[in-house]
C-alpha cells in the first residue's frame, strides 16, 4: 500500500531515516512503528519534514545542551559528542550553529549538524549524524609517516609551501605571521564510501591533509589510513573552470578609477587601503611578480589585463558586501587577490580557485592580447564565488555535492555580472564575453549538460570513482540541473522535461532568487549536499525569507518540479489506500501534485478526521469508505508544492 511519507507523524519518521542513513521509500506500518525514536518524538513539531526537524514551539534550550540532553534522540551514544565550530546571526534574526560529530574526541569528518535558533527558541536543525560508530582510534601510523604517504601520492614537482613568495601572502592574507601552506595532519574519521550512503560501518580512523602544491598548482585534502599507511580518499580543493574552452575577445567596461600601492618610483596593482586587500599580480610562469607603472596612468596593453582584473575583483566584493553583509569571500575579511597571466594544469584557457592557495588564477589565454585573458567578470566572480562556498557549505568537489559546488558559482558569477552591469545587459550565459560560451542557463543541453535531473547528458554518479578524468563525476555537466532551476526561478517558464512533466514556473525575479540561493548555501548545506539537499534548504530558505506558502517558496517547489529533482518520491502524485486513520488523532494524506484515494478498498476509521490535500487535483474513487462518526476534508492547496 501507498500511504503518504508527509503525516504528521511520519514527517519525524522521514527525519529518522535521514539521520541513520536508511533510505526506505515504502514502508508498511508495522514496519513504520518499529522505528520510532520517543525521544525525538517529544521535542519535534508534527510538520517535521525528511531532512529537516522543526522543534515543538518554545523550547527554549541551548544547542550545546540540547545535544547533552538529547542524545538518545539523536541516537547518540556516549562516546559520542557534538562540538560547535560556527556561531552565525543573520539579518532575520536567526541564529545559526554548525556542529560537528566527534567520536571518542577524533572528528567525524562527513557529519555536520546545524540548530538554526530565534529569539533564543529553537526553530529548526538539518545535516547529518553518523550512528553506530565502533572504532579504535588509536592509529597505528604516526603523523610524519601519514604525511610522506600523503606527498608520494601527490608527487608534485614543488609545493607551495616550498615558495617563498606563497608563504609571505598566505602571512599577509591570514593576518597571522605564523600561517604556512605546510600541511598539518588531523586524526579524523572518513568514511571510505565514494556513494552518498555514509554508515558506520564504512568509517576508518585516518589522518588528513591539506596539500597545496605550485607546480603543478593544484590543492587537495588528502587522507591516509591510520592503520595501514595507504591513501583512502584524495578530495579536491582546487576548483576550476572547464578547460576545453576556447579563446577569444573581452568586453571593457570603460575608463576606471582605483587605488594603487607605490615602492620607491614604481605604481603596483595593490590597494589595502580596504580590509580587505585588493591584489591582482602577474603569475609569470609561477614566480609571482607586480604589475609595475611608473605615471600612473595604466595605459599600456600589457596591463590593461590587471585593471580588468582589479575591477572584477571591485565588483565581486561590493556585490558580496551589499547584497548579503558578508566581508569578502571567507566573511573574515580575507584578501581578494587575482593571479593573471597563469597556466593552469598546463593550459592557458582556464581558471581556478584554490590552485595557488586562496586566490584566483586567470589563464593567460592563446594570445598575449589582454582581451585574450580569463578574466571576464562572470568568470572572475565565479571563481571568487568558490572562494564563497568553501567558506560556507564546504561543498566537496565531485559526484552531486561537486555538482553544486558549481552551480553556485556559475549562480553567483552571472549574478555578479548583472550586479556590475547595472542590469543592463542582463544574459543566462557564462563567458560570453570572450566569444567562447562555455554554459547556458537557459539551454544547457546546448553546451553538454542536463537541464533534467538523470535526464539527458546527465553524468551516472552511482558507482563512479572521481578523478580528473571523468570531471570528479561530472561537476561541471549536471550542474546544469540547478543552473536551470535558477534561471526559471528567476524569469520564469513552461515546457516539458525529459521527464515527461509539464511545468509552468512564475519568476521571481533575480534580488529574490538571488537571496534564496545565497541563504540555501550559507545556512542549510553541507559537505556532501546533493541535489535533494538543495531543493530543501531552497525551500526553507524561501519560507525563512517569505514566509510558509508565499508565492516564493511556491515556485521554488515548482523551479525543482521542473528540473526533475525529487520527483522520484512516492509522495508527488500520492496513491492512499487501506485503512485510514490507524493513529489516534487526525491525520493528513498528502500529494505535491495529485493525490488519488481509492482504486482499493479504502476507508475512514471511525472517529477519525482525515484530511486528502494535493497542490492540483484531490480524486477519490470507489470502492472508498468513510465510517460513522469519521470526517473526510479535502482540498487542493498550491503550497503543497512546497512539501517535501
């Protein structure tokens, strides 16, 4: 039988399952019963969703007291622990802390746990826990012999902390005179599972490690087994653009005023006259050197290249500090600093994140043309834009969560251009500038990637092992998924998917999708969010913002409905049959789209209100019985399409 996940009991259940990693799509509700958690039961709301737990109204209890208290509720066990690492206060009020899991005091490096809290009331949690952990944590490897294993697998022929000029602007850019880019191990626990399935039972004890490297520029977190020295995963760190792109010219944005720095006679391309420091400097072949000008003035072609690059960066801050209060990318004030002229992973069409350190790095292109360079505006914001998401969600480079990690950036790069064009010249496609459009929001079939979730072009993540062969799985192909779900959400529209689904989508415009995506990415996701994950936080994001039912969070479901993301659930067109009402209290049956009683013997206990709600058409057929002293309400409600 087909009953509905969204009851006001089962909603809990569907959080349950989200904790503990079981993915049960039908359960009958014998089986539904055994899995309750009382504990749970006692301090959640009724309109709890999968993935997301609303607290009861009033409770009035601190996260770090909460998760001492509530252990068994979380299903945690006494050698569990949940430590903050991140308190944030937004503009509505809310107050956001992001837990991580520790197991006998070793992290637990895939758990992250968010309390979002107002008025010193908690409101709603979301993220992950890992139960059932059963490990040793002592590791049998030492830090040092971890970390030689560690360099041997990335075999770089120079690492950035090797670079003396690396390691004086990571000092600067960190405000710290100690920082190094020497990787420094942590003892952690990783699960070995490439899948989205993360249980205790693929847990090992590892040590991890950031590894920068300069030739090649390259980052990565690497982690060695700590009992047997062997690599167990390597995750990026470096976050590039595709490299097959080719070159082409740049549009100039007219006469620019900006600050510089001197030494002795010489101008440079440096202005910390903000917290922040603005930096553009020229890669040179990987031995950094300064955009020098004697006058002043900036007039020569083999700068114009830096003063379109320092203009990007004016525009990627003041579009970040405006927009949503943050302070740079890292919202700690970190220096914006650009590398122009740079060869990335041996190729000059191309442009990175994170492949010298926190900075981008703008390929040179085919030419010594300035109008040659990967610094269009939406690239540079793009890149800049990583900087964002590691800062935030952490989203891990490869299989879904990469996926995002890219979408966002692409969001925020062409968000960014329409910010520092005045609106004007508003377009859905990233690096048109240079003639050599690499990804369309509007037609991303157009350029290789899906606009439907596991349709058409769509990268198979399941089973795929990341590499930079295969793309880490395809990050830069289905981020075309969440791609066409902001331009809808944005302008609007109507077609079918390769699903088959018709949709129509009102846009919102770009200030409101642009505050849901941003609110979405810098409160609700985590390390390994997928697609799903985002449709959730998007969603709360919206009824945060505008509040439950607003047309907002409306065509936010329908944006999702329209790229095929959770469609796959058995509660969008809802068949209930059966017996109705097996709880002693009233109950609501529930379909995003359609819900269908009868077809089956179906019947109302009863003493049992019962209410069949759908967002577009409520049928009940025969045989369908309603016993007396029951009573049946039905009603169609577009804000189920913001259900889950």
């Amino acid at each position: 039988m087909k009953t509905l996940l969204k009851l006001n009991r089962i909603g809990l259940l569907g959080l349950l399952l989200i904790l503990v990693y079981v993915l049960l799509p039908q359960l009958s509700m014998g089986q539904q019963s055994k899995l309750w958690n009382k504990q749970l039961i006692a301090i959640a709301d009724d309109n709890s969703r999968p993935g997301l737990l609303r607290f009861k109204p009033g409770l009035k209890i601190s996260p770090d007291v909460l998760f001492k208290e509530q252990k068994a509720a979380f299903d945690l066990s006494e050698n569990d622990n949940m430590i903050a690492y991140r308190t944030e206060k937004d503009t509505l009020g809310f107050t956001h802390t992001r837990f991580h899991q520790y197991y006998k005091g070793v992290k637990v490096e895939q758990s992250d746990f968010f309390i979002h809290e107002k008025d010193d009331m908690l409101k709603t949690a979301n993220g992950k826990i890992i139960p059932g952990i059963n490990l040793d944590v002592n590791p049998t490897y030492s830090e040092n012999d971890a970390l030689a294993a560690a360099l041997k697998s990335i075999n770089a022929e120079e690492y950035l902390w090797q670079n003396t000029d690396a390691e004086l602007m990571v000092k600067k850019q960190r405000k710290n005179e100690s920082a190094t880019y020497y990787p420094k191990g942590e003892l952690v626990l990783m699960s070995i599972s490439e899948s989205d399935i993360i249980s205790a039972s693929n847990m090992h004890l590892c040590w991890a490690f950031d590894i920068y490297t300069h030739k090649p520029g390259d980052a990565n977190r690497v982690y060695i087994e700590a009992k047997q020295g062997t690599v167990l995963r390597t995750i990026p760190l470096s976050m590039n653009c595709d490299p097959s792109v080719a070159s082409g010219t740049t549009t100039w944005y007219g006469a620019y005023n900006f600050r510089v720095s001197k030494s002795g006679s010489n101008y440079f391309m440096k202005d910390d006259c903000y917290t922040p420091t603005w930096w553009v400097r020229n890669w040179n072949g990987g031995s950094y050197a300064e955009y020098n000008d004697v006058d002043n003035l900036w007039n020569a072609s083999s700068n114009q290249a830096a003063v379109q690059s320092m203009w990007g960066i004016d525009k990627v801050y003041w579009y970040y500090k405006s927009k949503f209060s943050r302070n740079s990318w890292d919202n700690s004030n970190g220096d914006l600093i650009a590398l122009n002229n740079a060869t990335i992973s041996g190729s000059v069409n191309n442009a990175c994140w994170n492949c010298d350190g926190n900075v981008v790095t703008l390929g040179a292109g085919n030419t010594s043309a300035p109008t040659d360079d990967w610094n269009t505006i939406d690239c540079e914001g793009h890149e800049f834009t990583h900087g964002v998401v590691q800062a935030t969600a952490g989203l891990h480079y490869n299989k879904e969560s990469g996926a995002l990690n890219e979408s966002f950036a692409d969001i925020f790069g062409t968000c960014i251009e329409r910010y520092a064009e005045g609106y004007a010249n508003a377009d859905w496609t990233l690096n048109e500038d240079r003639n050599s459009i690499i990804r369309d929001f509007v037609n991303p079939k157009t350029y290789g990637q899906p606009d439907t979730y596991a349709g058409t072009n769509w990268y198979v993540v399941t089973g795929c092992t990341p590499s930079n062969g295969n793309d880490q799985c395809g990050v830069h192909t289905n981020s075309g998924v969440q791609n066409k779900w902001f331009y809808l959400l944005t302008d609007g529209g109507s077609g079918t998917n390769d699903n088959g689904d018709a949709y129509s989508v009102s846009g919102i415009g770009i200030a409101k999708a642009e505050a849901i995506a941003y609110r979405n990415l810098s409160v609700y996701l985590n390390s390994t969010s997928g697609f799903a994950a985002s449709r959730t936080g998007s969603l709360q994001a919206a009824e945060d913002l505008y509040g439950v039912c607003s047309n907002e969070a409306i065509q936010v479901g329908k944006a999702w409905y329209a790229v095929g993301v959770g469609m796959g659930e058995t509660y969008y067109d809802q068949l209930v049959t059966g017996n109705l009402g097996w709880a002693l209290f009233a109950l609501t049956y529930q379909g995003v789209n359609t819900l269908t009683a009868g077809t089956l013997n179906t019947t109302v206990l009863s003493g049992i209100t019962v209410t069949l709600r759908a967002g577009n058409k409520v049928s009940v057929k025969s045989p369908f019985d309603a016993a007396s002293g029951s009573i049946t309400n039905i009603k169609t409600d577009p804000c189920s399409f913001t259900a889950h």
